[in-house]
C-alpha cells in the first residue's frame, strides 16, 4: 500500500502559487490579497484561520484576518462582506465554518461575491463546476483530492468513485468532480441503506463523512484507493480521521493519512483559487 501524502503535491502547487503572485505583483503593480473572516472563538477556526493567513504570507500575499465577535449580527455580518466585495485591493474572501448561533442559517453564500467567492459556496460557482466549465472555481478540499490522485497517478476515468458524504463544502463537488473525471459516480449519506455494498464496488471511496475512526476494512474493495477527508482529535489528544486506517493498511492499495492528507491539500488550493480569482478579475 501506499500513502498518498499530501506534503509534496502541495509544496507543488504552492511553488507554482508562488510564481503566479509574484508575476501578477510585477504586472499589476500591487500584491493578491486574501481576507479570511472569523466570527466567534471556536478554538478550531482560529487554528485553521490562522493558517490560512501564514501560508497567504508565505506564498508572497496579503492576507487580513477579521476578527469578528461572538454577538456579530447577520446585518453587520453582510455589511462588512458587502464592503470587501466593492474593495478593490481584495481578490479573494471566506468566512470560516462553523458560525456561532443562527449565523449559519444565514445566506452567507450569496453576500459573497462570485468573482472573490474562493470557498466557492456562491450558487455560480457550484453551476460552473456542474457545467463542467474548465474555468470553474472549485470548492478547495475536493479540487484538493483530485490533485492528490492525480499526483501519484491514480486514474479516475472509468472507475466506479464513492463518495461518502454530501456536504456542500466536500461530498456534492467531490462528486461532480470525479463525474467531470468521467468516473461512475456513486454517492452515499446519511440515510443510504446497506452503505458497504455501495462501497465495495468502488475503485476509489471519498470518505467525508465527520466520523472520527468510523470505516474499517469491511467497508473497501480489496486494492481500493481511499480518500480519507476526515479531520478529528480523538480523546486522547491524536488526530484522527473518518478511517480506521490500522485496518486498511494490509487491505487497500492507497490511502491518504490524517493528518498531512488531505489537509495540506486544501490549504494549497485555498491559494490557488485566490490567484485564480486575482487572475480573472484583471483579465474581465
Ligand atoms: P458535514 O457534517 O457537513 O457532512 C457530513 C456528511 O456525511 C453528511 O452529508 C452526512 O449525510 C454524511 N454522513 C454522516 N454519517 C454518515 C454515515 N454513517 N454514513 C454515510 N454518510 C454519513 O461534514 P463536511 O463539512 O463534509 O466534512 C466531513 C469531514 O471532513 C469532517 O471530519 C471535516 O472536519 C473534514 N474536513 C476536512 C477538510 C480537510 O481539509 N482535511 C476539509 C473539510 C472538511
């Protein structure tokens, strides 16, 4: 078996991210900014908003990070993402999940605009990856997987591709995308019926199901390739993921680990999709 780590095909992308930034800095005149907004103090998001703004630095953008507080309203919540959509200095945006109380239920998803919209919630972005568009901006972690797959050379086209989850950050573009792949897409949630058997066909399994250590081997085709999105602490303060991969390790031909998986993955084209937006917006 083999561990599809997620540390050299990011470290590519980010090398070419790079290059990008710096040639749209000397054509341009100005550097790509990224803004990452985070409401509340989940101690989580501050680690993932955190990162996002080192790496945005490391790559040679701007990156502000908005602190907002726990008792932000939806109106102040809008307002200030209306602003940043007009500010001409930002190329890319993102408000961190989770959101406290009943922001989540909020259409954030539309108070973000299209073109600076990197997380790629915005309704346009998810019609142009369903229209297969080659110019979609797509959700990070799964345009994340298939550079991963892509990288160690897994083929997709003609495969039969389970994805286990149906989030609109993770399993709905995942999906599409293995379909856009020309894969035989099967889809799998919360309420399918005898899941393994769904699972047992499949060549390649996109596990995104936020169970910590859940799947175990009985779940996979012997020499199957999976995706473990999945992102935990466990108890005992390890970090774990939707896998039980102790199980898998004798039984699947590839597995991504958790952590240095699919997480590094997701960060890479975080940075990517701002370039890409910086890109298109000096290009439109
Ligand atoms: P989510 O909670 O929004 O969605 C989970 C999905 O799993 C749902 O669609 C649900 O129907 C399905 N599901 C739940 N129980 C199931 C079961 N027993 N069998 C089959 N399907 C089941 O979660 P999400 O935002 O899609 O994230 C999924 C996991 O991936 C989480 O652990 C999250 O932390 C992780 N994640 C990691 C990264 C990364 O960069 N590594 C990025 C995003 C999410």
């Amino acid at each position: 078996m083999i561990w599809l780590n997620g540390n050299p095909p990011a470290d590519k992308i980010l090398n070419e991210v790079e290059l990008r930034v710096q040639k749209f800095k000397t054509s341009n005149h100005r550097h790509i900014k990224l803004v990452v907004v985070w409401v509340g103090n989940s101690e989580a998001s501050k680690v993932y908003t955190n990162k996002k703004a080192v790496i945005a630095k490391q790559v040679g953008m701007l990156s502000e990070l908005i602190h907002l507080p726990e008792t932000t309203t939806a109106v102040e919540l809008k307002n200030l993402l209306v602003k940043l959509n007009n500010d001409p200095t930002v190329d890319g945006m993102l408000v961190q999940r989770p959101l406290p109380g009943t922001l989540e239920l909020e259409p954030i998803h539309l108070w973000i605009t299209p073109e600076k919209d990197v997380d790629c919630f915005h309704p346009y972005n998810l019609g142009t990856l369903m229209r297969n568009d080659p110019e979609a901006l797509v959700s990070c972690t799964p345009k994340g997987v298939m550079a991963l797959l892509d990288f160690y050379s897994i083929s997709v086209a003609g495969k039969n591709a389970c994805v286990i989850g149906r989030s609109l950050i993770v399993g709905r573009p995942m999906t599409q995308l293995l379909l856009n792949a020309n894969a035989t897409t099967i889809q799998v949630h919360s309420k399918s019926k005898n899941i393994e058997e769904l699972t047992q066909i499949a060549d390649i399994v996109v596990v995104a199901a936020g169970l910590p250590e859940y799947f175990g081997k009985k779940m996979f085709k012997k020499d199957s390739v999976v995706i473990d999105v999945g992102i935990h602490r466990s108890n005992s303060g390890k970090i774990v993921g939707d896998c039980i991969a102790d199980e898998l390790i004798n039984h699947v031909s590839g597995l991504s680990p958790v952590p240095k998986g699919v997480g590094p993955m997701t960060i890479a084209v975080l940075m990517q999709n701002t370039v890409l937006c910086a890109e298109k917006r000096v290009k439109n």
